[in-house]
C-alpha cells in the first residue's frame, strides 16, 4: 500500500510550495495514467466542491448593545423574524425564515418570496439592513423597542451556522401523480415530466471520502468562499445508509455541521435562493480538502460519477419515505447527460445544485493550498460511523 504519509508532512510541503494538489475532476485522469500506488505516492491532496441549496442554515448575529440596553425577546431583520431566545442582543437568523404575510404561507405558488437566506446574502454584500426588536424590560435592561439599521461590518459578531450541510448523497426528486407539485426540490411536472437532483457527484465532499477517514471535528474547509470548520456531525446524520461495494451511500448518508466567519464570506458564495411554493433556501458553497495519507484514501478519492448512484423517489406521496422505497437508482453520470428512464419512460434531468460551481470551488480551494495560505487540519477526532467496517 505503500508509506503511510501523515497531516505534518503535507503540511510542510504546503509551506515550501511543494505540496501536489489536484481536484476530484483531475485524480481521475491521474489514477488512470499512473495508477493508485503511484498517484497516492506523487499526489498530497485532493479537493472538492459542491454548491447546493441547504435550508438547514443560518447565522448567528450579535448585533450589539443600544443605550440603554435591550435583551432582545422578540426581533425582525428587514421583517424577516430573527430567534431571539439566547442572551440579550444575540440573534440567530434562519434561512428559511419567513414574514407572516410571506406568499408562501398563503399558497400562492407563482409569488416571489423574500426570507432569511436574502437577508443573509445582503448582508454579506455589504446592503444595509433594518432591526426591529421588542422586549418587556428589566432593571438591567430597560429598553422595550430598539428600531436601527445596521450593515455587517457594523456589528461585534455574525457566524454562519448550518446544523446540516454537504449530505453525501441525496434524493431525486420525480412526480407520479397528475397534477404539478412545489417542493425543496423544485418544481416536479406531472406524471414523471422532469426529475431534480441536488449533488455534486464526483466532485461532492463526502463521496470522496465516505467513510470519513479524514474528516473530522476540527476539520478546515472552504465555507462560503471563506474558512469555515466542521464542528460537529450534521442534522439527520446516518452512517448505516445502505452502502455500494466502493462504500458510497446509495441514500442520504452522512451529514456535517459547519460553522465559519461570515464577515470573512463572498456573496457569490452564499446565495439566497426562493422555490416557488415551498419558500427560501441558501446556497452554500463548500469545499474540504482530502489528504492523500495512503492509497486506501486515494481509492475513494478517485471515485467517478458513473460509480456513484441517487434513489428515484415520488415526491407526490408526501415525505417520500412513508410509502414505499426508490423507484429505481440511478447514475451520477446519467442525471448529468440530462436523461434517466423510470419505469421505461425516458425523463429529463436537472440539478438544483451547480456543477460548475463545485468546480470552481475545488480550484478555489486547490488554490489556496498551492499558495499556501490553508493548510491542513487532523480531526480533532472522528465523527460517529467514521472508519471502514471491519
């Protein structure tokens, strides 16, 4: 299997600028050319990228004390209800947050809706936002209202948060019934007139490495075109996903929290995105960096889009897993060629996650590396079901 390399000898080589770094797209053409013991010898990281809608986000915002001083019990951010049940200005804005008279909660699907994750990509662009904010008053807290406007560089403290990120693997979303339907998937036709998909493939974190051999508690990524850290295993985390022989999940699988300075974030990376008749999501940029420790690592590493297969699920029937499983799987390889068959019906693809975004990602981060301004971080430890079943 050749020598085991470790995190300080790749680290080192990332400060002297002689670290070899290429992305998930570029391993594959390597492995095919030298083959794993060599290519595992020669390359010292790999990198990935994915850029897809996750409602599960938000941020954590401490937008400072007035005079006299508030502790916060109720508060709006450009009208958008912000939870303010943590410390007096402390706020946490979720992405899906909506207002009371938002289309959304009035079921009118062709209505554009404005939420959270909008407020947090103005934020990040720099536009100035307005606070409205109610509390009952205390001895040490008089102030019942504080109404003021506020831009990010403004405030003490804003971290984007996201309990659940970076899914390794995901569903696609296809509709039996006869009617359209509004969903986090998009849009679904009648009766399997389209089908959604929302992973990156080859390029997508966790399926490069999915058994989480090397990421971990601690673990440095890129985060919403700044450094960001992996804090935690993500929301509906599930390690005992159904698993193809090359160990990648056939459904939703493992998750990651994620935490990183916002003011540190591009706009073009944290994307507020609305679906008509669901609501509002952001789009989050993600890239981690694989250390290539040993040749094990390099295998999933390598893995191609035609190896890395989705479930077809009918979304039609409420969540689509209380009746019935998959309709079928599918390839990687085939959803990105715009066409897959279900049940012998030929059915256009598209993705809700960008491709070519993910790439961009990966280079970024590749990038960084090769200048040698990120380096690499050893999990502080593992995160559960990490490590190759015995």
């Amino acid at each position: 299997m050749g020598r085991e390399k470790t995190y300080a000898e790749i680290n080192e080589k990332i400060q002297k600028g002689k670290a070899v770094v290429v992305t998930a797209e570029e391993i594959i053409s390597r492995v095919e050319e030298d083959g794993y013991k060599k290519t595992a010898s020669n390359v010292d990281v790999v990198t990935t990228g994915t850029f897809g809608p996750m409602c599960s986000s938000g941020v954590f915002l401490n937008v400072g004390h007035p005079q006299p001083r508030i502790k916060i019990g109720e508060a709006y951010i450009n009208e958008i209800p912000a939870y303010a049940g943590i410390a007096a200005v402390d706020l946490y804005l979720g992405a899906t947050s909506l207002p009371e008279n938002d289309p959304a909660n009035t079921k009118h699907p062709g209505e554009f809706t404005y939420g959270g994750a909008h407020v947090i990509e103005d934020l990040v662009d720099g536009k100035e936002v307005e606070l409205e904010a109610y509390a009952y008053g205390t001895d040490c807290y008089p102030r019942e209202k504080w109404e003021t406007t506020f831009r990010l560089e403004d405030i003490p403290e804003a971290f984007l948060f996201n309990p659940r990120n970076a899914y390794q693997n995901y569903n696609v979303g296809i509709n039996l019934s006869d009617r359209t339907i509004y969903t986090y998937m998009g849009i679904l036709k009648s009766n399997m007139g389209n089908a959604n998909y929302s992973t990156a493939g080859q390029l997508s974190p966790l399926f490069n490495d999915p058994y989480l051999l090397t990421i971990g508690l601690g673990t440095a990524i890129f985060l919403g075109g700044g450094v960001g850290y992996v804090t935690w295993q993500g929301t509906q985390h599930n390690p005992n996903a159904p698993r193809l022989d090359n160990g990648t999940p056939k459904m939703p699988g493992m998750t990651l929290s994620l935490m990183g300075d916002l003011k540190q974030m591009q706009s073009k990376w944290l994307r507020g995105l609305s679906y008509i008749g669901y609501g509002t999501t952001l789009q989050v940029g993600v890239g981690v960096p694989i250390p290539i420790l040993n040749e094990e690592v390099l295998r999933y590493a390598a893995v191609k889009d035609e190896e890395l297969y989705a479930p077809v699920l009918d979304y039609s029937r409420g969540f689509p897993y209380k009746e019935g499983g998959p309709l079928d799987w599918v390839s990687y390889r085939d959803l990105k060629m715009g066409e897959i068959t279900v049940k012998g019906k030929k059915v256009p693809t598209a993705p809700l996650a960008s491709y070519a975004c993910a790439r961009e990602i990966a280079e970024i981060l590749k990038s960084w590396i090769e200048e040698g301004s990120f380096t690499l971080t050893a999990p502080a430890t593992h995160l559960p079901g990490a490590g190759k079943p015995e």
